[in-house]
C-alpha cells in the first residue's frame, strides 16, 4: 500500500503544481493585458521620397501570411478545438518549415509587384516563428517602400495546449505590417471594437485597422485601410467590428477620400456562398457573410470568385478534401474602379491564406463604375 500511497501523492503534487502554473498564467497575463489606446499614430518604421500618388491607376496586394507558420504542410491544434491536449496536432511550425514558408512569402511578393501591400499575421517576436522578426524580413525585401506595422497580438503567454505547458504556444507580438510605395502623410491604429470575456480575452487578439492617407495629385486623399477582422467568435464580434468600420468608411469617403479596404475579412463577401468552391461538403464548417446592405450603393467589392483565399487546417492541406472558402477581398468607395483583381493561386504552400492582387482607377466625376468581380 506504500506505493500507492506514494503515487496519490505525487498525482496530488503535480495536480497542485499545474493548478498553481494556470492561476500565475492567470493573474500576470490580466497584469500584463494589452490595452491599446483608442487611436495610436503609426511611426513609419522606414519612409520613402515620394510623397504623391501621381497616377491614376495603382495596385494593392493583401495576404495573411499565417506567421510563415501554416504551409501546406501543417495543421493547427486550436482548429480542432483541442485546447487541453494538442491531440497530434500542431502547436508551431518546425524552424525548417518557417524558413521555408518565409522564403516562399519573400519570394510571392517580390515576384508580384504592387504598389501598396497590406498583410496580416505578421511577427515581429514570437516563439511560434522561433523568434524570427518577419516584419524585417519582408521589409528588406520592399526596401523601396514606406514600412509600418500595427501592433494587434501581444501577449505574455498563450498558454494553450493547457497540459502540455511544454509546448505552450508561449509569447507572441504580431500584427499588421503595411507597406507603401508613396509616403503617407497620416497613419493611425484604431482599436476595433468587442472582445472575448475574461479571461479569454487576455490571450486573444487586439483587432485594429491600420490606416494611412496619402496625397494624391487629384486632390482628395487616397486613403488605405489594413484589416484583420475577429475569428472563432459567434459572429456579435464581428458585426460590432463591421460597424465601427462602415462608419469609418463613410466618413472618410464624405471628406471626399478615394477610401480602399483589404485584409483579412473572417466573412465571406455579401451573398457569396461559403461553400461556393465545396458545395455541400462542408465538414461541420460555416463561415458568416457580411450583410448585402453592409454599404451604400456605389461601394464595390473587389475579389475573384474562381480561386479561394483560405483553407481551414484541421489537416495538412489534401487539394481534394480540405475545405477551402474566400475570405480576403477588397471594399472600393464609388470614387474608385476596380479593373483587374486575381487570387495567386499557391496551393496554400506557405499559408493558410493566398494573395489577393488588385488594380484600382481613381475614377473621374462622371466616369461609370467597372464592377471587377
């Protein structure tokens, strides 16, 4: 019976040690809670000579980068809702994999040139991304653009698997990173609206839009809007999130702004089915729309209905059978004509997500808008 004695004990004393770890986890990451202000200039980490948008036509380029940490090779343990065990899933990428996948992105966007790049899930310090600061990677590579990121992930620890504290997913700082060819005069975080409740919030993301203004030869402002809305949430997080971005829209466009939008939405565009590429072989997924009357008329969405922009990563990407939907696009203002846009179909072999390339004109008073989609 002494060895059995001995064993609850030891069982008690891990019991006691892992619910000390989860109650520290608790307490120093409400301490240590990122709280954004409302509005936060953006500092250009690295600015560029020009200071005009001079023509009437640019392009743009929007991808969630999926930290260079959700290749085709890769899954993800919170996907699959294992938040206790990883249950054989992945947790992070190996270094191989996130070198690969990080050349892979360099690679992407110097081989698709554009002169504005919006991009999400971008690291500056993570153990995720084995520390890497993807931010200054991708920046060398656009040595030529104005360089700013937008803080929207800083937690001390993410703390999931919760009973492997060995491959916790640990510390992350990440967000927006958005680069310009023509220097903005004004850029500026806003914090969206809504979160999670304590304490899931403490480990989840600070949504915000990374906005700049630019000054073009035409007169009103270009202005460039970076997104990365809310996931995993039942859909009130993102329509308080869509809220505050309409009416950021709106106002920008009544100052007479050419206003562009793009990012990562987490909905599908209005009225596209989710499951237009998979019709009926869902696999337990849903993906929300934003509402068909989200904006007035005269607003466009910009996306390419042939090829999807996300795959959900329960398994390593199958081209067969993992479900795949749209959820990154563009959102134009009536003063804007969106002439070319395509999805640069990678076979998600560095992400989660693929790149949306776009072509815009700064259309004239009484020029007919051209629908691109």
């Amino acid at each position: 019976m002494k060895w059995l004695y001995a064993l609850v004990r030891l069982l008690a004393l891990i019991l006691g040690l892992w619910i000390l770890y989860l109650l520290a986890l608790l307490v120093i990451g409400t301490l240590s809670d990122y709280q954004p202000n409302d509005t936060i200039p953006l500092i250009a980490i690295r600015s560029t000579d020009q200071h005009l948008q001079e023509d009437s036509t640019f392009t743009a380029l929007i991808w969630n980068i999926g930290y260079g940490g959700l290749g085709h090779e890769s899954d993800f343990f919170f996907d699959s809702k294992h938040y206790f065990f990883s249950g054989g899933h992945d947790v992070r990428p190996t270094r191989q994999q996130l070198q690969r996948n990080m050349a892979g992105i360099l690679h992407t966007l110097k081989a698709h040139p554009a002169d504005y790049y919006l991009l999400q899930e971008v690291d500056r310090a993570a153990r995720r991304s084995h520390w890497v600061d993807e931010f200054a990677l991708i920046a060398d590579t656009l040595s030529n653009y104005a360089a700013f990121f937008a803080t929207n992930y800083r937690v001390w620890y993410m703390p999931l698997p919760l009973a492997e504290p060995w491959r916790a997913y640990g510390p992350v700082e990440a967000g927006l990173a958005t680069f310009l060819e023509v220097q903005p005069y004004e850029s500026i975080r806003f914090q969206l609206p809504g979160n999670f409740a304590w304490p899931t919030r403490i480990f989840q993301l600070d949504r915000c839009v990374s906005l700049h203004r630019i000054r073009t030869r035409f007169g009103p402002d270009l202005v460039i809007m970076n997104i990365h809305h809310s996931a995993y949430d039942d859909g009130q997080i993102k329509k308080m999130q869509n809220d505050f971005l309409r009416e950021l829209c709106l106002a920008e466009y009544e100052r007479g702004s050419y206003v562009l939008i793009g990012g990562d939405w987490n909905q599908c565009p209005p009225d596209f089915p989710f499951d237009y590429f998979m019709p009926g072989r869902t696999q337990g997924y849903t993906q929300l729309n934003l509402p068909s009357d989200f904006m007035p008329p005269g607003w466009q969405w910009a996306y390419d209905p042939t090829t999807p922009t996300n795959r959900k990563v329960r398994h390593p990407y199958q081209p067969d059978s993992t479900f795949v939907t749209l959820i990154d696009f563009y959102l134009l203002s009536p003063n804007l004509s969106p002439m070319q846009v395509h999805t640069i179909d990678l076979d998600f072999a560095y992400s989660d997500h693929q790149p949306v390339w776009l072509e815009v004109k700064i259309r004239g008073k009484h020029e007919p808008t051209n629908f691109a989609r």
